[in-house]
C-alpha cells in the first residue's frame, strides 16, 4: 500500500528552539518512519515579511537544514529541500493565483494581525497578501494528504483546502486532493519567563545556544513569585521551571511537585536538576549541528538533492495542472 504524504515546513528566521523542537520537529522525526515524509525550508516564505533586509537568508536557510539533521530528520527516510530550489512552487503560486479570490486573502486572520501589529517594516504587499497563496502551492504540490501544524497555521490549511476545491471545480478535474491538518499530542514548553516560547519575546532556549547560555537561561527562569524563602510552600503549576521539568524529567516531576508544594526543595537545587537533563539532551544536538555546519559543502548537496528529488515530483503535478488548464504545449 502507498504510504500517506506528509509535509511541512518552516520559514529560516531563526534558529529552531525547544518550543518548536518538541511542538514540531520531534514529530517530523517520528512521522518520516511511517509516511512519505517532505519537510522543507520556506525561504520564499521568508521573503513575505522580510524582502529588504536578506544578508542572513543564505546563513539562515543552512542553520535551518541543520537543525532538522541534528534533530534527527535524516535525508534517507524523508525529503529535506529548499523552497526557492523547486521552481514549479513559483508557477503554482502564479497559477492559483489567477483563481483566488482577494476576499479570501484579505480576511485571512494572520493577515490582519501581521498587518495591525508588523509596524516596523512596510508589509502592505502583494507578496505579503499572497503568502497563503504560495503556502497552498508547497502543499498541493506534492499532493499531501497531512500537514503537521501548529494552531496558528489552521487557517492556511484552510485556505489550501479551499484552494483545491476551487481548482478541481473550475477546471473539472480532481487534480489535488484537499490536505488535512495533522495535530499530535506533543509537549507544550513555555519560554523562560513563563508566556509563550517566541524569538519576539526573547524568552527561548534554542538547539544552537552553547550550553554555557542554556545553563544561564535557566537559571534565569521564572519561577514561583510567591515563593521567596527555600522553607516556603510553592505553587509548581505557575512555575515554568515546572514545566520544563514535565517534559525533562518525566520520572521525578511527582516527587518535585510534592517537594515543592511542601517547601522541601529550594528554587536553585529545582534549577540545577533541571540544567542537568536539560544539557543531556541539548548538548548533543548542539554539538552534532556545528559538526554539520563546519562541513558546509556536504550541508548544501543534501539540500540540492533533496530538492531535485522534490521537483521530479513537482515536475509530475504540474503536467497535471498544465493539462487541467489547457496551457502550453
Ligand atoms: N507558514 C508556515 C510557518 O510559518 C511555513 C510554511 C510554508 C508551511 N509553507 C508551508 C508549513 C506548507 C506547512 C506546509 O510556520
Ligand atoms: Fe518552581 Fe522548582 Fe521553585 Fe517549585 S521549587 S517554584 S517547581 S523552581
């Protein structure tokens, strides 16, 4: 039986941090045993809100491929590739264009939040309208029946979904199937003060932080506000020490919770046990990432590899989409 496909990307403004390890990637790794797996760097994407300022895209989109290799997603049980290296997304993002109606994207609600709250760069552009519009390309393309995504991205899906309807309707063919959203139970961290972990609040821990960082940024966390000596009773739950600890500590989060609550364990040994199994995990991929961030070369010929492989396919749905439309010849 043909395995389901799977795809999922993420744009390259940043280096992936344990939000986005355990929220996403660690998933990625676990799903490319069981599906057609194609995950992918979205640096056109990252064009949509950052076109004037690319010095660091290139750097970007290779620290990016690295993380997804030091987390585990390998190049031979799933396709790892570059946006802007499988043309056919550009003419599938034309294409669906010529067919989306604006309302659709002017009502998109990412689009209206980017718009109020982006005040430091001009995003009043036809690129950035279209972002939905090219997010639909990288999924129809290879005509995935699961998208793993988090809840900020539902209504892209959406728009995808209704994108494909809308095509196989108007040209009479059922060319693209209508991608379904893939959600897991995966393991929510906070950031180091206690909101949600995001590079804009500055409260992450990232693959690429030197141990030395991590172990800082831990012991700069948040914790109990009410708790101010050692002796005094804690509140785990409004902790996010505690909440790293559910995640890294699975075997000892009961006996820290009862600890807490009855004043037995202080704020910096809770720390330090932390710090510990925070390290045994990260240490490891840090080190494995700038092994293969020294070794650029090879980085970049798994890149084009991956993406030849993606535009064979690529190539094979857009004779399909070519056909549909009666274009070319
Ligand atoms: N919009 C996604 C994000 O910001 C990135 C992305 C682009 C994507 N194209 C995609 C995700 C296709 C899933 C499928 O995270
Ligand atoms: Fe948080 Fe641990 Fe301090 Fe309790 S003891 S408040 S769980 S850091």
């Amino acid at each position: 039986m043909d395995k389901k496909i799977v795809l999922s990307g993420s744009r390259p403004t940043g280096n992936i941090h344990l939000g986005n390890y355990f929220g996403a990637v660690s998933n990625w790794v676990k799903l490319q045993e069981e599906y057609d797996c194609n995950f992918f760097i979205a640096d056109w994407h990252a064009l949509t809100t950052g076109y004037a300022d690319t010095a660091d895209l290139r750097k970007n989109s290779l620290s990016l491929a690295a993380d997804y290799l030091a987390s585990g997603l390998d190049p031979k049980k799933c396709t790892i590739f570059l946006q802007s290296l499988v043309k056919q997304h550009s003419e599938l993002f034309l294409l669906l264009s010529m067919n989306t109606p604006l309302a659709w994207l002017e009502r998109c609600p990412t689009y209206k939040d980017q718009l109020a709250n982006i005040k430091d760069r001009d995003i009043t552009t036809y690129g950035f309208l279209g972002y939905p519009a090219l997010m639909a390309a990288d999924i129809l393309m290879y005509k995935a029946d699961y998208v793993p995504v988090g809840e900020d991205q539902v209504p892209h899906l959406e728009l995808a979904r209704e994108m494909s309807r809308r095509f196989n309707f108007i040209y009479g063919r059922e060319v693209f199937p209508e991608p379904a959203p893939l959600f897991t139970k995966s393991k929510v961290l906070p950031g180091t003060d206690g909101r949600k972990m995001s590079k804009s609040y500055g409260n992450t821990i990232s693959l690429s932080d030197t141990p030395d960082d991590v172990l800082k940024k831990i012991r700069g966390m948040v914790t109990d506000p009410a708790r101010i000596r050692k002796d005094d009773p804690g509140h785990p739950e409004v902790c996010s020490v505690y909440a790293f600890h559910k995640v890294f500590s699975e075997d000892k989060v009961d006996d820290i919770c009862a600890q807490c609550k009855k004043g037995e364990i202080g704020c910096v040994a809770c720390k330090k046990m932390l710090s510990e199994r925070v390290a045994e995990f990260q240490t490891p991929i840090y080190e494995k990432r700038l092994e293969i961030l020294s070794h650029e070369d090879t980085l970049i010929d798994i890149i084009k590899e991956g993406s030849a492989k993606a535009a064979v396919r690529a190539e094979k749905t857009m004779e399909d989409v070519r056909s549909a439309i009666k274009i070319g010849f």
